[in-house]
C-alpha cells in the first residue's frame, strides 16, 4: 500500500546550527536506506512561505502501523509532525516510477457526476478517460494515478503529473473527458536532494 505523506518540521528555537545539519545529514542517510528497502518512493518539496520546512513523501508499508515505524525511525521526526493520505489502487494508474521531463505536479481532482446523467453516458464518458490516461501516460504526462477515499457517488482521485509549465498542464487537463465533473488542487513540485528518483 502506498501513503502521501505531508512532514513538516519545526525546529525549536535556539538549536545550534550544527545540530540541525547533523540531523538533516542524518535524514538523508536514512532516507537512502529507507529507498534501498523500498518503503520510501519518492521525495519531493511543495510551495514554501518564508520559515516553513515541509516535505512530501511517496512512502510504501503493509499498513497505517508498519508505516508509523518507518516515519518514527527518520531523524527529523524529533522536530517533525506527519500529515498521511492513503493512496489506494486506480485502474488508471501506468505506475511510471522514473522522472519525466518538465516540471511535477499533483493534481488532486473530486468527480461529482450530475444525478440525472444516463448511466450510458458514465460509462462512455469513464472509458474514454481511460483511454485518454494511457495517451497522456504515454506521452510522459501521466505518471502516477491513485484513488482517495470518497463517499459515493463522488470520485476523488491523486494524479503525479509532468508539464513543461503550469499552462501546458492547465490544458492537458482540459483535455480530461471528465473535466466538466471535475474540480481541480494543483501543487507544484520542486525536486528534493534525497528524491530516490533522482539519478546519483
């Protein structure tokens, strides 16, 4: 099972500088170790305000509890607290775990399909985004696609997505056959030093 994880640290004031770069150095190993094990997937850094020191993280565990024990063995969670999302399996996912080209996004979508909308139309309408997933997949778009929890009949889904640019992202999502049900979070993704994506 796979787990977004938001992990922001808050340094306590009056730490010396040195052992925040002994923690952070610290971090980073493990981190290493954590890819090597394949528990930890991916890294990444979000928008920051001023002070702020957040990380997302793309973390594999059997569940909630073997995930916990990974996050509690990382260095920086003496300062840190950890938001987690499960992530569950989309028929749509290509699961592409290189980096493609261009910038990174997630793109968080929630799909309300109107009540009175014949089911023949649904059901044309889901297969054509289907159809159109494997297009953009192929073309290096569509990386990662999971299912959020949701209460029927609204659909939630997480989508890692690559864009030269928040433009030609805004149109290819235009494209979506399920756009017009759809309403949209976009972050933007920086790359992270410990990314296990990243080639060393």
């Amino acid at each position: 099972m796979e787990f977004l994880v938001t992990m922001t640290t808050h340094v306590p004031p009056g730490t010396p500088d040195e052992t925040v770069a002994e923690v952070r150095q610290r971090e980073a190993a493990h981190s290493h170790d954590l890819a090597a094990r394949g528990s930890l997937r991916r890294l990444w850094r979000p928008p920051l305000k001023s002070g702020e020191w957040r990380t997302l993280g793309l973390f594999a565990a059997d569940d909630a509890d073997e995930l916990e024990n990974v996050l509690a063995s990382m260095p920086l969670r003496i300062w840190r607290t950890d938001e987690v999302i499960p992530l569950l399996l989309h028929p749509n996912d290509p699961k592409l775990a290189s980096i493609g080209p261009g910038q990174e996004f997630l793109i968080a979508m929630t799909i309300t399909i109107p009540d009175e909308t014949p089911s023949g139309v649904v059901d044309d309408t889901l297969n054509r985004e289907a159809q159109h997933a494997r297009e953009l997949s192929s073309q290096g778009h569509l990386r990662r696609l999971w299912a959020l929890a949701a209460k029927a009949p609204v659909r939630r889904t997480l989508g890692l997505w690559n864009a030269h640019d928040p433009g030609e992202l805004s149109r290819i999502v235009e494209s979506l056959p399920l756009h017009a049900w759809m309403t949209t979070t976009t972050t933007e993704l920086s790359p992270h030093p410990s990314d296990p994506a990243t080639p060393k």
